[in-house]
C-alpha cells in the first residue's frame, strides 16, 4: 500500500526553470517530477530535498537517493559538498525547509485549484471539524478530499495519516491528485506545528476555521502567546481568503483582531454577539440536537451522531465555513435535514454494552478537552462519571497538573493510569496528574493505576451499573509506545472485555437517555 497520494500524471519542470524559482544558479540540464524528503519516498526522476538532521545531515543519504531514482538534490549549503558526491545535480539554498512549499507547489501545480479549499486551525475539535466538513459536502452531492489526524482520503481512496499536517511535498501531491480525482472541495487540519514547520507553505486556503486555543503544545511553543501567534498566521492573505473563527475561547477575539482577512465569527454563547450562533436543545448517549442560527436569521437544525456542545460547535462551525465558501444557506438547509450521517475515529466511541455503565474511549489530550468531553456525559448521567487518563511521554509535562484538576472538578472518580510513556519513567508522569488532582479542591476518589487493563477495570467497578466511564486519550489507538516500542494494546477493545467480564454481553442498548436544554 502507498503511504501517500501522489499524482497520477506528474508534472515535468526543469531544473534551470526551479532555480529561477529558488534564486539560484541552475544545476545544469536536467528535469524533476517530485519531491521526496526520504529515500523510501522517492521514484525515478525525482528531486531529493536533503535537510539536516539531529544527527547526520540528509545530504549523506544522497547516494541511495541516487540509487532510489532520484534525479537531483535539493541542499543547503552545509550539505552540498556530501550531496554533488552522489554525482546528481544539486541544488543550493539556504534554509531548505523554508523552501519546500515553492518546490512543492511547482512540482504538483497546485498555484490554483478548481475546488475550494477548507483548512482548521486550533487546539481541540480540527479532526472533528473537518470530518463535519466532509459529510456535508458529501450531503451537497459534492466529490471530496479531506487530510486529517487519522487520515487523507480521496473520493473512495484512503490511507492512514503519519503526521497531523503533511510535510509540503505530501500535502501538494495531495492536493494535485484530488484535483485530478475531480472533487468538488477538499478540508484539511492544519496544526500550529504545520504552520511553524513550513509544511502548509504554497497552500492558498479559501475559508480557514479556528475552533479554540487552551493548553497545549507548550513543549513547542515558548507560551500561550507564541502559540496563538502561530495559528494566527493563517488568518492572512498568504495563506487563506477568508476566515470563520469561534468566540467560544478568548482566542478567538485575539484571532480576529489580527485577522488580516475578512472573518465571519460564530459562537455558542449568544451574548459574543457573534455572526452565527449555535444553541445546543437536546443531549443523548447517541448524539446531540441543536440550531445554528445564520447571520440572516435561518435557523438550521443540526442533528449529530456526536456528544456535546463543543461537537455542536464544530459542526456549526463547518456549516458557516461552507457558506463562506459560496454555499448558499437554503442549500445547506437541505444538506442539514435529518441526522447527519458522520463518524469521527476515536472520538467519543461508544465501547458499551447491552447494559450496565456506559463507556466512551476517546483521544483528548488536553485539559479542555477533558473538561468538555466529562461536561458532555454529564447531561446524560444519572450515576457516577470515572475518568481514566494518562499522558503521554515526551510531550509537554506543563499540563499535566492540569489534566488532574479538571479530570477531579468534572468527574466522581478519577483512575490515573499509564498511556504512550515512551522514553520517560512513566511514574513521575502519573504522579504530577494524581497531584494536580488532589491539589484541586474537589472531593473525587483519586485512583492511581498505571495498568491500563487494570485501571478501566477499577472504573467500572467504582460507578456501578448506572454510571459513565470516559477514558481520555487513546482513542482507536492499538498500542502503547513503551520506550520505542509500539505494544499491542486497544483500549476500546479492553474497554468491552472488561464489561463483557462484569456480565454485561455485546449488543444494542435500547434507552434513550437525554437532557433537553
């Protein structure tokens, strides 16, 4: 299988027209169909971009480049003397990565497109947004792309995702192949990361969403103020046409006021006095009823296989991207009648039984997250609510206190548990959450379990057969990375065994739990 899409039909560029592009001397004669950053990634005649490395210099790498099909390097120059003795052409520049969007846009053609071009922006809710996106351009009869955390899609074709935003070459062969699929609009999540690495350059968005901004990331980004700075350069016109942002976090004030685009917004709170506003009716196990309000008055009523206020927002979120986009908003009346058929992989999916608690695995990561996801079992709890959680290794330790807070602020029980620790001593990780838990001033049962098997087990048991178990982080992951190793391990598959265990067989559940608001 392809780990990405590539163009069915590459373009040809020569080498002196791409160094004219890049300002630079031309490496001699010469053509290049593509850009690779690995040799695994490159086929006969394309072009190699040799980036440096912690450790060695991709520019050493240039000789199996060569021996791959690679028809010249792209360098800088601390790379150029490893890279001309593969004997190809080479290409310098300095500060490749900062290049790659050009090349890349050059090579797959992607200056203009003959689809709109949807990207999200934001700490929580992009995946979900841009699968939003997805079912209702597909309810408007719509041919569609979408690259997203759990994966790119093309019309019928699918492939899982390895980075949240692709690498540039990725994202432009990408985006070259949905416009030789013919589709009618493409939606893309588009990370801080994606913006700061470069990876989104020579993408000309038509409407960019902003869902929120909160803790997250501070691993990357110096504070919370370097970390909406990044996002906020979407909102200019070198990277989008326009902009919908949501007022549901402070952010979103923030992003507008230094928008240099013009921006709809959109809120749940209908005192921001926002654009389109979204206000949640109905709340169930199996999804959520609002309506979203237009800026000419049109209420559309939007009824979702999803949990809570924050996925009503994503999807109001969409709807008014869509308009932006040139959609009219009779046309998206139609597209929003009747429940809108959606799935959104790891988020909030359903492990539960026939009977007994019910139990959501899902792939949160941030203290808000947390905080929405327990506030969304909540209007439908009539028991106990358990957490389970871990964090990951490697990742930023500054919200790990945090998730602890919010974990026993929302939740009767709170199991800490060990997820990916990857290179760290998982216990100081589990410690820093019990602490932020018990430092809270909240009087839920602080559980620490670093089994995970052991752990969701200890849930089901402390909320009995009426409560919620919510089980933050993992998702539809299959593994658990225990120092570089991918261990085989699903939580939501666990999650089912244990209520199977407990005595409540697989099935259907009939009730229909809900809270009207």
């Amino acid at each position: 299988m392809p780990h990405a899409f590539r163009p069915a039909r590459p373009r040809t560029v020569r080498l002196d027209e791409l160094a004219l592009v890049l300002g630079v001397d031309s490496p001699g004669d010469g053509t290049v169909t593509g850009l690779a950053l690995a040799t695994d990634q490159l086929r006969q005649g394309m072009l190699f971009a040799a980036l440096p490395g912690r450790v060695v210099h991709g520019a050493e790498h240039a000789g199996a480049a060569r021996a791959a099909g690679a028809a010249a390097v792209l360098t800088d120059p601390d790379g150029q003397a490893a890279a001309r003795r593969s004997g190809l052409p080479v290409l310098v520049v300095p500060g490749v990565r900062g290049h790659l969007g050009t090349v890349a846009r050059l090579l797959a053609g992607t200056a203009t497109l003959p689809f709109p071009l949807f990207g999200v922006t934001g700490t929580n809710g992009k995946t979900s947004t841009v699968h939003l996106l997805h079912a209702l351009m597909r309810r408007l009869g719509w041919r569609t792309a979408i690259s997203s955390t759990v994966e790119r899609r093309i019309v019928d074709e699918s492939l899982p995702s390895a980075l949240t935003t692709p690498e540039a070459p990725e994202l432009h062969a990408f985006l070259a192949r949905a416009a030789e699929r013919r589709v009618d609009g493409a939606a893309l999540e588009v990370s801080a990361q994606g913006l700061s690495r470069h990876r989104t350059d020579g993408v000309l968005l038509d409407v960019a969403g902003f869902t929120n901004l909160s803790h997250d990331h501070l691993d990357d980004y110096a504070d919370m103020d370097e970390y909406l700075a990044a996002k906020a350069v979407l909102f200019t016109p070198a990277r989008t046409r326009s902009g919908v942002v949501s007022l549901d976090s402070r952010a979103g004030g923030r992003i507008v006021a230094r928008a240099t685009v013009p921006v709809t917004t959109i809120s749940t709170d209908p005192a921001a006095g926002a654009d389109w506003t979204v206000v949640v009716r109905d709340q169930r196990p199996d999804g959520t009823r609002s309506t979203l309000t237009a800026p000419d008055g049109t209420a559309l009523d939007l009824d979702l296989p999803l949990l809570g206020v924050h996925m009503a927002a994503n999807a109001g979120l969409a709807v008014a991207m869509l308009a932006t986009a040139g959609v009219p908003v009779p046309a998206l009346l139609d597209a929003t009648q009747g429940p809108l058929d959606v799935v959104v992989p790891g988020r909030m999916a359903d492990a539960s039984a026939a009977t007994g608690p019910r139990v959501f695995v899902d792939f949160a990561h941030t203290p808000d997250a947390f905080a929405k996801s327990l506030a969304a079992v909540r209007a439908f709890a009539t028991g106990r609510v358990a957490i389970v959680l871990g964090a990951d290794g490697d990742r930023d330790t500054s919200k790990r206190s945090a998730m602890g807070a919010v974990a026993a602020a929302a939740a009767d029980v709170v199991v800490v548990a060990d997820h990916h620790p990857r290179f760290e001593d998982p216990a100081p990780i589990r410690a820093a959450i019990v602490d932020g838990a018990r430092r809270s001033g909240h009087d839920a049962l602080v559980v620490e379990e670093p089994d995970p098997a052991r752990a969701i087990r200890r849930a089901l048991a402390e909320v009995g057969d009426d409560g919620v178990v919510y089980w933050a982080g993992p998702g539809l992951t299959d593994y658990r990375d225990v120092r570089g190793v991918h261990v085989p391990y699903s939580s939501f598959r666990d999650a089912q065994a244990a209520l199977t265990e407990a005595g409540h067989p697989a099935g259907v559940r009939h009730e229909h739990e809900r809270v009207s608001m």
